[in-house]
C-alpha cells in the first residue's frame, strides 16, 4: 500500500475567509492599472514610498481614532512577545490604512526639514476585519498618495486640494472608468470641530437613549462618530442632526469655495454632499468620495480621502498640513471587469489571445530544435509557448488557437529547409516563411496586429 492509500483524507486548505487569490487571468490588468497610476503619478510630482506593512497599534488609535469603526472593530491586532531582554513587548497592527503610516514616515526621516512640499504615493495590501462582500474584503488593496509639507510650502493652499482632484478625475478617465462621480464637502477646521461636537451632543442629548450602543457611547466620546453609524433603526435620527456645513467658519467655506473654483477651471464634475464626514477622525476641511455604478452593488466607493492639517502634530510631528488619498484597487478592478463584459456583450468580442505564437513540434525528436527557436524569438521580444511532439496535430492546433495568433509548425522538413509553416488564426491563412524572417512577420507583418484593448497587450 503507498503512503497516500494509508493517509487519511483530509479537506483542502483555503484562503482565509476574506481574503483572496489573483489569478493569472486577472493580474494583467491589475498591473495595468498600476501601471497607469504610476506613470499619472509621475507626471504630477509624486514619487513613491512603501512603508512597513505592521505598525505599532498606537499609530492607528492616535491618528485614525480610537472610536471609529476601523480602530474600534476592525483592525488585526496581537501581542508581540518581547524576545530578548533588550526587547520591549508591544501591541502591533497589520495597517488598516495606510496615511497614518506615511506621516509617521514623514516625522521619522525629518522629511519636513527640506522644507518642500512632499507627495508621496504607494500601492499595497491592507487589513480590515469586515464582513466581507463583493468589492469588501478583509485584505484589500489601496493605491493611494499624500501631499504633506511645512505650511511655508503651500500644503494648505486648496490648490493642492484641486491637482489631486484633478489628477483622480485623469486618472479614472485614462482607465475608461465610465459613470464616476465626485463627493465634496468639507468638515471644518478642527477649530470649527470644537463648535460642531457641542452643537451634535446637545442635540444628541434628547435622543440618546434611542439610539444604538455604540452611538450612546459616541455621543459621549466623539459624537462626529455617530454620523458613522450604519444601524438602519438609527438613520432617522441621525438625519435630524446638525449639518457640519452650518458649523464651519469663514475660513473653511473660503478654502472650499477655492478648491471649487478650481476645479471648475479644469472642467472636473463635482457634487457637494453636507453629510459627507468620511470614517476617520484625521480629516478637517476637504473631505470628497468618487462613487462608480458600474459592477459593485453597495460598496460603490472606489476611492476617499481628504484633508488632514493636524495629523503630523497628532502623531508628535511638526506642523505639516497634508491631503491625500486611497483608490481602493479591488472595488476599481471590479468596476473595470464589469465595463469590459458590457463592452464585450455589446461588441461580440473575438477571444483574447496572449501570444504571438505557439510552435508545434511535430514529433518527440523536434522538441529541442522548437525550444531552441523560441529561444530565439523570445529574445526577438515575441510572447512565444512551446508545445510538445507527442502531441496529437490537432491536440496543438487546439491549444494554440486558445492561446496564440499564430501557430509555427516545426517538422523535420522544415528543420532542414529552414522554411516553417505558418497559421494566422484570424484570417485563416498559411504560409511558408523562412526563419531569417520568421520574427518579423510574427510580430505583425502576417497580420496587422489587432488593435487590442490596453490591457490585452500586457
Ligand atoms: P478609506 O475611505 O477608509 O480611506 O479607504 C479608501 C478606499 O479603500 C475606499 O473608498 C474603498 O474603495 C477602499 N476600501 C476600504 N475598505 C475596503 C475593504 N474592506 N475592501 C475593499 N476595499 C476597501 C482611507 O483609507 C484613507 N487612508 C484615505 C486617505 C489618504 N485619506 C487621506 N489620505
């Protein structure tokens, strides 16, 4: 009896729940997207930062705030362990976020002392423990970037406030993304924020009791939170509540009257919304959501962000204003994936072949001479797949067609005339090319390469 006979059989692993696998059909355009945003990017001045994916908890309950929903719900959260006696034990976070991470990396490496402006983007994973969804998971992705400097610098002109507007607006449209639409508000100075927490408490006063737990302790605690609250039995209520947008002062209606000024010159689409506060304590001023219709049901929010003039000082930095924000990249993907099977319903799209070519060794002994030309073509720069000579004919005219535009058919004859067959799958054509120009014609000559969509070419 073998080993696997006696073993016992046991269920086959999974993905945590929550979490997900991105197959090799779906990275190209993942890496598209990337792509596109670090090239945008560039073009504005951004360069990019990658910070630690753990941080010390307290960064997360200082600068996101101990009462919200991430901090308070949500983070991945344990004891590390001290493991030597120069160690010191602490509390540690997979980052739910990750504007808190920059500005800690701002403060550390005293990029404030430059006294220039900072924008500084990053694409990586990050963590929440929600109920997930489609287009919610509990590891999910952020593309995202902060503008952050000395006040000397002009961090707190709303003129950034509308290049990163615009730069978003650019950059959905660059991606084709079609519907989106842009969420302004701004949510005051945290001076303002003082006024504003007396007028919620007073009026949360009356209407306490009605509402949730956690809303009874956030009346007490940070009463901005409540506005939060997803529990429906509460919604009236909160619609009673004042508005934020009575509660700023002169100055904060001024800043966002200019970033609107702005982005009216640059012909960006905007929709003011009062109740717009967004979940993290961090922000004052600009706060603003892009919302989809294309593919994502109730997680319509592809990306958020904001102002957060406060934030260095929070977390014990300098001075240092900064605006930023995070495109949640699978909620983008999915809004993408969408577009395209519309499109492609509408269009009757022809299937998405990779490759240039696949070559068919017509026998076993042909094997080394067909990976020796696609060595060759490979270095040519062609996306070439080799087959196999004990493959059945029709077994490699099959795979090819799924995968390649050509299929090159490598048999003792054409071995020693050094003339090949040649298929184009599109027009159904053959023809013998010699192998001095076997490249050329592979790369377009045989067939105007089909316009493809970008994101087939990666
Ligand atoms: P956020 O609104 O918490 O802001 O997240 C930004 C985006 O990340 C959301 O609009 C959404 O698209 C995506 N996202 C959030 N949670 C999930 C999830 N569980 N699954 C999938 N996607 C999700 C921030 O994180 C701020 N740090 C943004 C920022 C940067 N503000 C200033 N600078």
């Amino acid at each position: 009896m073998t080993d696997s006979k006696k073993a016992p059989a046991r269920p086959p692993l999974k993905a945590v729940r929550g979490t997900r696998d991105l197959l090799p059909d779906q990275t190209p355009l993942w890496n598209h997207v990337e792509a596109t945003a670090r090239r945008l990017f560039a073009r504005y001045g951004f360069s990019e930062i990658r910070t630690p994916i753990f941080e010390a908890t307290d960064l997360f309950a200082r600068g996101v705030g101990q009462e919200t929903d991430i901090v308070s719900k949500e983070m991945f959260t344990w004891e590390d362990r001290a493991r030597a006696a120069s160690e010191k034990a602490q509390t540690l976070t997979l980052r739910p976020e990750n504007t808190a991470g920059v500005v800690r990396a701002y403060i550390e490496h005293q990029m404030a002392n430059s006294g220039a402006l900072q924008k500084l983007y990053y694409i990586g994973p990050q963590f929440r423990r929600e109920r997930p969804q489609r287009g919610r998971y509990r590891q999910f992705w952020q593309i995202g970037a902060e503008v952050i400097g000395p006040p000397s610098s002009g961090s707190e002109s709303p003129l950034r406030d509308a290049e990163v507007l615009e730069m978003l607006a650019g950059f959905l449209d660059e991606l084709g993304v079609r519907g989106w639409r842009l969420e302004l508000n701004s949510v005051g100075s945290s001076q303002d924020r003082v006024g504003y927490n007396e007028a919620l408490r007073a009026a949360l006063q009356p209407i306490r009791s009605r509402l949730c737990e956690d809303c009874q302790r956030r009346a007490e605690t940070n009463p901005l939170r409540v506005l939060d609250c997803k529990v429906p039995e509460d919604q009236p209520w909160i619609d009673t509540l004042p508005r934020i947008a009575d509660h700023i002062s002169a100055d904060s209606r001024a800043h966002l009257d200019a970033v609107c000024a702005a982005l009216e010159a640059c012909k960006v689409p905007y929709h003011l919304n009062p109740r717009l506060v967004r979940g993290l304590d961090y922000y004052t001023r600009t706060t603003f959501e892009f919302t989809v219709t294309a593919g994502l049901g109730a997680q319509n929010a592809i990306l958020g962000g904001g102002r957060y003039d406060g934030l260095s000082e929070m977390l014990g930095g300098p001075r240092a204003p900064g605006i930023g924000f995070a495109i949640g990249e699978d909620r983008l993907i999915l809004t993408l994936q969408a577009q395209h099977e519309e499109d492609a319903k509408a269009s009757g799209a022809a299937p998405v072949r990779l490759l240039d070519a696949y070559i068919a060794p017509l026998t076993p002994a042909q094997n080394p001479a067909a990976l020796a030309l696609a060595r060759e073509l490979r270095a040519a720069g062609l996306r070439i797949e080799v087959g196999d000579g004990s493959f059945k004919l029709r077994k490699s005219f099959e795979i090819a067609d799924s995968l390649a535009r050509h299929i090159v058919l490598l048999g003792e004859d054409e071995a020693g005339s050094g003339m090949y067959t040649v298929k184009t799958f599109a027009s159904g054509e053959q023809t013998k090319i010699p192998r001095a120009k076997l490249a050329e014609s592979l790369r377009g000559s045989l067939e105007p390469r089909r316009k493809l969509r970008t994101i087939e070419r990666l």
